[in-house]
C-alpha cells in the first residue's frame, strides 16, 4: 500500500479550490510603506545618524549582564529563529497540510518563500558587510563594508516569514488573525533575544523585521509561478507512471520466432512469421503431434528439431510402421467409362 503523498493526492481527480491571497490595493500600500521604511533604516545606518548611537547605547547597556537570570531560557527561545529547525518544523506542518488539502501549494510556497529570503536578505548582508557588536572596532563608527554578514538580522527575518507564511496559508479568516498575532509575538521575541544576547544590533532586528515583511506581502506575486510549477511537478509524474506502465517486449534472435500475443488470430500469427522472413511447412491434417518439426528459416539457419516424446509401451510409434501401399484404386468400376488412354468402343448408330 502507498504511503506517499502521491496516493493522497491520486485519491481524487481535481484538488479542491483553496482561495489565494491576491495583491489587493491595501497590501499593494502596505508593501510600498515597508519599502520605504526599509529603504530609511538603511540610508540611516550608511549616514551614522541617530540609529547607530542608539546601537551604541544599547550595546554598552550590556542586557546579558543587567538580566542574567533569562540567559538560559532565551538560549533556547532563539532557536525559534533559526533557519535549519524552524524550515523542518513548518515543513512538516506543510506536509500534512498538503496531503489533507490533495494539492502541493503550502509545500511550494515555503520553498518560494525562503528562496526569496536568502536571496534578497543574502545580498544585503554581504554587500554592507557590516561586523556585529561583539566585534566592533570603534564606538560610535557603523561598522559598514568591514566584512561583517550580520545586518538585516537573519534570525529575525527567518523567524518573520517561516512563522508567518502560517498566517498567509491559513483556510479561514480566524485563523489567519490567530497566526498573525502568534507570528508576530514570536518574531519580535526572536528579534529582541539576538539584542539582550549582544549578537546583534538593534538596527539590525528592526531591518530583519522589514526584510521579512516585504517578503510576506510579496508572495501573491509568486502565485502563479507556484501553480505552474505544481502543474509541471504533476505533469512530470504522470509521464513517469506511464513510462513504468509500459512493458517492452524481449528481444528476439535471428531465426526465433515472434511470440504471438494471447487472443492473436492464427491469420495474424502467419503474416509475422513471413514479414520476420520464417517459412513454417504445411502440417496434413490428423498427423501426431509427436511428430518431428522442423522448420527452416529464410536467414540460412541451421534447422531446429523438436525432440519427440517417447511413444507409449505396447504400441510401436507411427514412424516404426510398415507403410500399406494401396494395390489399385479404391473406387469401384463402372461399365460406361472408359480407361484413360484406351479407345471408346463404338456405339450403334440408330436408323440403318
């Protein structure tokens, strides 16, 4: 029995139709003010405005040090963000979604998602190459261009989408308010650990934020690159099971005969052997079937003979008998006819 996600999927004909987000006019502002305010934090950290004292101030104020009784804890809770655990938790969640829905959207959908994340938070980083504060060289100096790969903040841009494409998955509006809030509580819980940790700046934390909420209101974008690649994912297969449907047929040898198919007239079985070039003799009607056959091949191969069974105790086979020459026609004679070859005897002419 199959226990893939396939055998879900097989189990009926159409996938029900799931609403997708669509990039409505409020989401379309949405994404262009996040933008901007991207755009702000960074032009801001280039120009070592006031956001970088405020990174300074907050990385001097040492919150490990001032709460050091949540060290522990916080240890573990900024596991929520990382990519590795967090990807294989909504993966699975995603997976059994997938397979009580018949279709591989959610799957999909994550997979464009963190495309999208380690593409566009990727280039950012290693392009600024700003060093972390545990790192830094100068007080008071942004730490740009120096090698660095810590700004936006990754963490908290992965905990921002992986938790939140949750909410944009959601069947029902209530769902997607409850996953909303639970999202954003723990993303901005991710976010504030890497800064009591000293791991991050707190400009760091407040670009990731951006990062991945760009990322979020930009997937109905991707929509129908999703849908086509799910079309092609099950096309793909279909041509895979037909392939493995198919049976070819062995191979056969110079001079061997065709196996005929079951259900093949013997008409049809005739033709193959001529067109594959074969000669079968003509076999007389009420033969034994234990007799020798031998069939020549138009190819010029040696003839194969089948073996005859030993014939019965008792009875001596066919070929062991002495034949029986008839003495002369079975057919009785008749007065009016003449031999052939002979003369026909005159007959009376009537009328003198």
């Amino acid at each position: 029995m199959r226990t893939d996600i396939f055998a879900r999927l097989d189990r009926e004909p159409e996938p029900p139709k799931i609403e997708t987000p669509r990039m409505s006019r409020h989401r379309i502002a949405l994404f262009g003010g996040t933008l901007a305010f991207y755009l702000a934090i960074v032009i801001a950290v280039l120009m070592s405005s006031w956001l970088v004292t405020l990174d300074w101030k907050v990385m001097l104020f040492r919150p490990y040090q001032q709460w050091p009784q949540i060290h522990a804890f916080l240890d573990y809770y900024v596991v929520l963000g990382q990519r590795g655990p967090t990807a294989v938790m909504v993966a699975c969640w995603l997976g059994w979604r997938s397979w009580r829905q018949h279709t591989l959207r959610p799957l999909l959908t994550l997979g464009a998602s963190l495309l999208l994340l380690n593409v566009t938070v990727g280039a950012v980083k290693y392009g600024l190459g700003r060093l972390g504060p545990h790192y830094a060289t100068q007080i008071g100096s942004a730490e740009l261009f120096a090698g660095g790969d810590i700004f936006p903040s990754g963490h908290t841009a992965n905990a921002v989408v992986t938790w939140g494409i949750l909410a944009y998955l959601a069947a029902t509006p209530r769902a997607r308010r409850y996953l909303s809030a639970m999202s954003a509580v723990v993303s901005l819980g991710v976010g504030l650990t890497t800064v009591y940790l000293g791991t991050h700046w707190l400009s760091d934390v407040v670009l990731g934020w951006a990062a991945g909420l760009l990322i979020l209101l930009g997937l109905p974008w991707c929509e129908p690159m999703i849908t086509r690649a799910e079309n092609w994912i099950f096309a793909a297969r279909e041509r895979l099971s037909a392939r493995s449907r198919l049976v070819p047929a062995p191979p056969v040898a110079a001079g061997d005969r065709q196996p005929v198919p079951a259900g093949q007239p013997a008409a049809a079985a005739v033709e193959a052997e001529a067109a594959q070039g074969q000669v079968r003799p003509p076999v007389a009607t009420g033969s034994h079937p234990a007799a020798v056959a031998v069939v020549t091949t138009a190819t010029g191969s040696r003839p194969r003979a089948h073996t005859t069974p030993p014939a019965h105790q008792g009875h001596p086979a066919r070929s062991e008998r002495t034949p029986v020459t008839p003495a002369g026609s079975r057919r009785p004679p008749h007065a009016d006819r003449t031999p052939r070859g002979g003369t026909a005897p005159a007959r009376p002419v009537a009328g003198g």
